[in-house]
C-alpha cells in the first residue's frame, strides 16, 4: 500500500513546522502555560498549512497523549461529554511523564446543524471545566461562535510563501531518491498554494519516475469548476494524450469523483463506435478504481487516470468541433436527493460492525433488518440504542418514524444508561480511554 507523503513527511516536533514562526511561538507558549490564562486554543487560517500537524508536534514536545474528536464523526453533546469530556476529567489512562493529555477537536468551525446539536454549547462547557489542554483547529474564525471565539486563545496560521515550501519539497526529492530541476520544484511549490498540496503535487507527478524536469510539472492553479470544464475539452477535442493526462492533474478532484464527469458528458461529444469505445476505455478505468477501493492501493488510481483521459480521447475516430455545453454529474443529484438516509443508515451500519466485528456490507443487509424487528418493544429499542449510541435520526429510521417525542425519550434513556456505565467505568479503572 502506497504511503502518502502528506503523512510520511507529517512534522513531529514544533521546530519542524514551516512558514509559521510567530504562531508556532504562541502555540508553544500557550501549551508551557497552560492553565494561567486560555485551557484552549483556536489554530485558526486557510486548510493545508499545518493546523492539525503543529497540535500534533507541540503534543510530541510536551509529551503529551493525545485524543482527536473530528468532523467525520457526529458531534452531539452527548458524544463530546462521553469522549472528550471524560478524557477532559482525568488524568491519562497510563500516568505519563506529563499527565497531560491534548484534546484536539478538528474542524471546529463546522460544528451545526442538526447533527452536532449542542456541540457548541458542550464544548464551551468543556473548556470551562477541563482539567486538560484542548486545541480546536479551524480555518474561518469568526465562523466559530462568539462565546466559544472568547474562550479560547485564538492563534492565527498565515499561508506558507513558496520560498519557506521549496526547501521542503527538495528535502523529500531526497529522501525519496529523486532528482528533480530546480526550476521544476520552484513551479510546483509557487503554483501549489499551500504546503499539502505541493507535497500532494509533487507526490503525484513524482508516480514512476526517478528525475522529475520542468515539463513533467503540470499543476495548475486549483480552480475546480473551471479548470474541469477545460480539462474535459483536451479530453474530447484534443489529440495529445499525454497533454489531456497532465491537465487532469490540475484538478482538485481525484479520479473516483472526475470519472463521473467524463461519464455524464461522454454522449454528448461521441457518438456510434467513438461512444462505444469511450465507454469502453472508461468501463476500464472503473476496474481499476474498484481495485482501488478492495486493495487500498492509490497507486493504481494512474492507471484508472490514465484509462478515463488518454483512452477516451484515443476513442474517437475524428476531430469533434462545434460547442458543448458540459454538465455536472446527474448522479451526484440523484445521490443528493437519498443522501440523507444512506448516511443514517450507513452510520448504523458502521456501528453494528464495530460491535459485531462484521462487515459494514454484512450489518447493512443483514442486521439492520433484524434490528428493525426488536426495536418495536422500548425497553429493546432503549438497550440497542445505548448499547451501539444512537442518535435520534437512527433510531427513527431503525423505527421506521420520523423524529418525536417517542423518539427522544428513547434517545434521552440511551444517554442516561451510556453516562452512568461510563462513570462506572471511570471509577471502577481510574479513567482513560
């Protein structure tokens, strides 16, 4: 399995972050003091700049375990008491050298809505009665509440100058046993914009090659909605294939979501044998995506590039003139209008297979239904849900119903049962998770 470079080459320690001096001073100040003024910090500025890495070191300077609680997952009062808050509470589950543990909260400004109901409030209680050092990493500020903005020491991350990238673009080059121009590294580094990306990019072009030269580096400037549009034209009018294969690069769209571009606008350039072999290139580099996904190997997802640009553009028998108006997926509407129910029940699934140490393919088609069925008595629906942590929304689609009273009081004695057998927990083993 291929490694990403973003995670490889990940800073350990404070010293090894780039371009933000003055707030990794701040942050490092913060942590030596912590408790005097801020239990919290806000690392707050633009994605890709080492938010999340520079929390992550200053817990490997200060010794500090750590716990993340990010976006991916629901962030309910109740799920930020039970995590975050206990851990909050007690010292470290091994003692440590420090007895410090780092409660790092990712995307803190994209706490809302009905699925993280009551995450602002709970955390702002959290940051109140910690007993530990939380970091929340956010890149809009003031998207963040006021109250939660005032109780937190907002630390800003500025974007990284290409000049502070290329040293460490050039240090993987090393590493990695490549010999790149420099007039290549400069490009990708001042065309990237941000230090995830250049390593991103850099990582991308470097896919089979030992010497990387200046017209190997074809990133371009992340415009997505209008570059696709360009990169679909060099697809279907152009006749170099390796100039369509590099302009799919500049996209900030990895193949599994570009294919669907190309699928959805395909018939409209093609027709008769073109759109069969188009169709046929593409059915390929579908293969390899699903390969992709069983085997965890990113490596393949060049060959499935390769197919979806090069192949496709190889289809057509003659040059096709005239303006096409190209449009976005259908499906992803289609996907949107269900999008809600498949990722509540997605979630449960995901749950079941935790508990059950099945397959998240297996919980789906096979224990949910049957779920379903034990759920009709409350005491059971109550137990199922404390035992897997519902929230409201999956118990009504386990129940066939839409959120009610009925649902919330099954809900709020699920939450009264995970809170007392977490206490239990806590003072049976001394804390810690």
């Amino acid at each position: 399995m291929m490694t990403a470079w973003t995670e490889k080459y990940r800073p350990e320690t404070l010293s090894d972050i780039i371009g933000n001096d003055k707030a990794v001073t701040e942050l490092k100040k913060w942590a030596e003091n912590w408790g005097i003024d801020k239990k919290a910090a806000i690392l707050y500025g633009p994605p890709g700049i080492g938010k999340t890495s520079a929390a992550y070191a200053l817990a490997n300077d200060m010794a500090w375990e750590t716990i993340e609680l990010n976006a991916s997952e629901q962030r309910t009062a109740a799920v930020i008491q039970k995590i975050a808050g206990s851990a909050a509470q007690t010292g470290t589950f091994f003692g440590g050298a420090s007895g410090r543990r780092l409660i790092i909260l990712d995307e803190a400004d994209n706490i809302y809505g009905n699925v993280d109901q009551g995450g602002v409030k709970a955390i702002t209680e959290l940051i109140k009665k910690t007993n530990q050092p939380i970091v929340l990493i956010a890149n809009g500020y003031y998207d963040m509440s006021k109250t939660l903005r005032w109780a937190c020491k907002p630390i800003q991350f500025r974007d990284v100058q290409s000049r502070s990238i290329i040293p460490l673009l050039l240090r993987i080059c090393h590493n990695e046993g490549i010999d790149c121009d420099d007039k290549a590294i400069e490009l990708i580094g001042t065309r990237a914009g941000d230090v995830r990306s250049a390593i991103n990019d850099l990582q991308a072009i470097a896919q089979g090659r030992k010497k990387i030269h200046i017209e190997d580096v074809v990133t371009g400037i992340r415009d997505t909605k209008e570059s696709i549009f360009d990169v679909m034209k060099e697809i279907f009018k152009g006749s170099d294939p390796k100039r369509a294969l590099y302009a799919s690069y500049s996209l900030d769209e990895n193949p599994e979501d570009f294919i669907h571009w190309i699928d959805e606008n395909l018939p409209l350039e093609y027709k008769g044998d073109d759109l069969a072999k188009g169709f046929e290139s593409l059915s390929r580099s579908d293969v390899f995506l699903g390969r992709v996904k069983r085997r965890q190997n990113y490596g393949l997802w060049k060959y499935a590039g390769e197919m979806m640009t090069c192949g496709v553009q190889a289809a057509k028998s003659k040059k096709h003139h005239g303006y096409v108006a190209y449009k976005p997926p259908t499906i992803w509407k289609k996907m949107g209008q269900a999008k809600s129910v498949r990722v509540v029940r997605d979630s449960i699934a995901t749950k079941i297979g935790k508990h059950c140490h099945v397959s998240q393919r297996y919980a789906r088609s096979e224990l949910i239904p049957f779920l379903k069925s034990i759920l009709k008595k409350k005491e059971s629906a109550i137990g199922v849900s404390a035992m897997l942590d519902l929230n409201q929304n999956e118990i009504a689609f386990l129940l066939g119903t839409s959120v009610d009273s009925t649902i919330q009081s099954i809900h709020d004695a699920a939450q009264k049962r995970i809170t007392q057998a977490t206490e239990h927990s806590i003072e049976t083993f001394g804390g810690g998770f």
